[in-house]
C-alpha cells in the first residue's frame, strides 16, 4: 500500500475518533479501541494476528503505567484528606502575600498538582481561590486562574502523571531527564501563561466572596501534617526518579525506577499523612479503595491508546509518515506541538491527544532527543483548552465567569503557555 494511502487512513481515522468523541459523545475507551481495528481492517493487517497486537498495545503501555496510576491516584487522595494541600496552600500564601497570591497560587497548583490529575487538583484547591479572595481583597478569576493554567501544565508536562509518563514509555525517552527537565518548563510556561499575562489586566476586587464553616474548618484543622511531611510526600518520588542521574548504583537503579518509587512514595505518605496523624489502618484501606475507583477510566483510555499505537506501527503508516515528513521537512518539535495541539482542541482531552500525538510521531527522527519531543507533546496538549475540555467548563462553573471571560483569560493563558513550552523545547534541542 502506498504512503500516501496510509497517511489518508490515518486522517480519516483521526477525523472519527474526533467525531466520535465530540459529536457522538462514546466514550474515548470506546472509540479508540474501534478505531485500531478499523486501522487494523483498512491496512489489510491479517485478521488472524490482530487480537495479539492490540493485546500487544494494551499489555505493552499498561503493564508499565498501571502501577503507576494507582500509587499517584493513593498519594493524592492522601495529600487531600490529610489537609497536606492546604497546608502547603496557607504556607505560601504567607510568604508571598497578597501582592503575589497568584504566584503562591502557581506554586500551589504546581506543587499539590504533581500526584492528582487536574480536575481533581483543581476541586481540591478552588475553595482556597475563595478564602484568599476574601482574605486578601483580590480577585478570584487572577488566582484561579493562575491555578488552573498552572495544574494544566504540570498535568502535560510532568511524569508522574499518565499522559506524561505513557508519552515517554510510547517514545522510550529518559524518565529522569524528562522529569528535570518539565518541571523547569512547567514552571515557566505557568509563569508567561498565568502571571505575566494576566497583568496586563485590572481585576475587581471579590469583597463579598464567601467562606464556608467547612472552609474556615479545614484551613484552621490541628490535624494537618506539618508542610515538611506535606512537601515529603509530594517530591519523594520525584526525587528517588531523579537520583540515577547523579548516582550510580544497583540499589539507586532500582529505587529510581518509577513504580518502585512510587510504592515507596505510597508506603511513606501512609505513615506520615496518616497513621501518624491518628488514621487507622482501615481508614487507610478505605482511602485506596475510594482512590482506585476513580481512576478506571484513564487506565482504560491509555490502554485503549496503546493499542491504537501499536496498530500505527505494525500497519506501516508510522514509516510512512516519517518518510512523507522527511520530504516536506518538517521539524519534528513543532509537528509534535501541533499534533498534540489540535488533538486538543478536537478531541478535549490532553491525555488522548498526547497519546495519539506520540503514537503517530514515534521515530519520526532519530537525531531529535525522545526528551525533547516528549516536552513539545506536552506543551501541544496544553494549549487552546477550550469548550470541548471538561476543565473548560469546570473552571468556568467553579469561578462563575461567562464565555468570553473564559476564553479571555483562561484559554489565552494555556495558548501563551503552549507556545512557551514549544520555544523551551526548541531551545533544549540545541543542547541535548
């Protein structure tokens, strides 16, 4: 079959899981799965070896991410329930004051953002942009944005978290190296797109923003875990992945490895947020089981998304994109940035959209750093979060803001960061 043919199928495919996602409204699970076999049918791959490459797809991505998944989603609902994020909030918030609450915000999401997803990170921390508003004579739409822009950013960028950490699985990349370097980049694309941005405009002043009993209960709480314990918790495993880059060891190889890290990272936040805040060991139980129900669907999705990849490779359209590109010479960093982009924008998820984008530019250019392309990746999936993301209307809800404010303010913010993220990843390439 011919390049060209390939590379139409998979328009045509992209054109239906878009579709199917958005107008159809069937699950990304659903659709992604579907759309592998109908790649599968349309490329002639023998029918009798198809079931062995999705299984091949599924087991590949999942067998790495599952664990993965599972400890972040256990370390966040701990960081929630033990009070950690708010303890980190109000100890920011001190220090920067009212003048720079939204960079303590950006720090805020940034940080409690690294072990939950972004809906999640964003319920947890909303009732904080109120009782700062109030507190402090600001408006919650500069803070709460700050804060959404800023859990988009971590949520694309940094591994632990799915989408990052199947993005360098998918394009075997370095996890040490990708997670320096995002959590440079995450900051300074929350930092143009939240900060720098924002000031260019006046906000009112939200002197009637309410306080809840359970908000004031939850900020003054003397069961909170001290900020270390907090902080502990959230870059223990950060810092054990982080280590093979300075040591050299079997006992730091194995202790750097992303599931062993998290296992310890789960083991020691059980402890320190909470039995040693007087939780008991079936509370703890209960709080594992409550966390993993919530995370069925992205593992089904990322699984889904595997499969789809690996039908793009063993179909040939991943060879023929590559061969196609070289012609038009296109640079691989900003074809990543787009793909992702406009998946995006398209589909409304940044977890599907990074998927697809690193499945469909996998081994496009072997002298392109896999870290490099797994940042642009990133930075694409972050930008133009419109009206087909839910965080779209979960902000929008949660700050009460109308359509054009949002669009003003919050779907600008991703885009400036996006095109940082694509600007800092064009710079990296120059020297790794």
């Amino acid at each position: 079959m011919s390049h060209s043919m390939l590379i139409g199928i998979l328009c045509c495919v992209i054109i239906f899981i878009i579709l199917s996602i958005t107008k159809l409204k069937l699950h990304a699970f659903l659709v992604l799965s579907f759309a592998s076999i109908i790649t599968a049918l349309l490329t002639k791959i023998p029918l009798d070896s198809l079931s062995n490459i999705i299984q091949k797809g599924v087991g590949g991505t999942l067998g790495f991410l599952a664990i993965i998944i599972g400890c972040g989603a256990i370390l966040g609902k701990m960081l929630e329930l033990s009070g950690g994020a708010r303890k980190i909030a109000n100890s920011l918030l001190s220090i920067f004051g009212a003048k720079y609450a939204d960079i303590a915000m950006m720090f805020i999401g940034f940080i409690a953002g690294i072990p939950v997803f972004v809906e999640v990170g964003f319920v947890l921390l909303v009732p904080l942009v109120f009782v700062v508003a109030k507190y402090m004579q600001i408006s919650k739409i500069k803070i709460g944005i700050a804060l959404a822009t800023s859990l988009m950013c971590v949520h694309c960028l940094v591994p632990p978290h799915p989408a990052a950490t199947s993005v360098v699985s998918i394009l075997n990349a370095d996890i040490a190296k990708v997670i320096a370097y995002s959590l440079i980049v995450g900051i300074v694309c929350a930092f143009f797109g939240s900060i720098v941005y924002l000031r260019f405009f006046t906000f009112k002043k939200d002197a009637d923003s309410v306080i809840t009993l359970e908000d004031q209960t939850n900020l003054d709480s003397t069961y909170q875990p001290s900020l270390f314990a907090a902080l502990f918790c959230i870059l223990l495993p950060l810092g054990l992945m982080l280590s093979k880059i300075i040591f050299s060891h079997p006992i730091i190889t194995l202790i750097s490895n992303p599931i062993i890290a998290l296992l310890i990272s789960v083991f020691v936040a059980y402890y320190c947020l909470g039995i040693r805040l007087g939780y008991s060991m079936q509370n703890l139980l209960d709080t594992s089981t409550h966390s993993f129900s919530q995370i069925a669907s992205i593992l089904l999705i990322i699984g889904a998304g595997g499969a789809f990849n690996e039908v793009l490779l063993e179909s040939g359209i991943a060879d023929a994109l590559k061969s196609t590109l070289s012609v038009f010479n296109l640079n691989p960093i900003f074809l990543a940035w787009l793909i992702a982009l406009i998946l995006h924008i398209s589909v409304g998820s940044a977890t599907v959209a990074m998927i697809s984008a690193a499945g469909i530019v996998q081994g496009l250019d072997l002298e392109i750093s896999k870290e490099v392309l797994v940042l642009a990746i990133g930075s694409g999936a972050i930008g133009c979060t419109i009206i087909t993301d839910s965080l779209f209307w979960l902000v929008k809800e949660s700050l009460g803001l109308s359509m054009q404010e949002m669009f003003k303010y919050f779907s600008i913010a991703t885009s400036i960061a996006s095109l940082v993220g694509l600007l800092l990843s064009f710079i990296l390439s120059q020297f790794i």
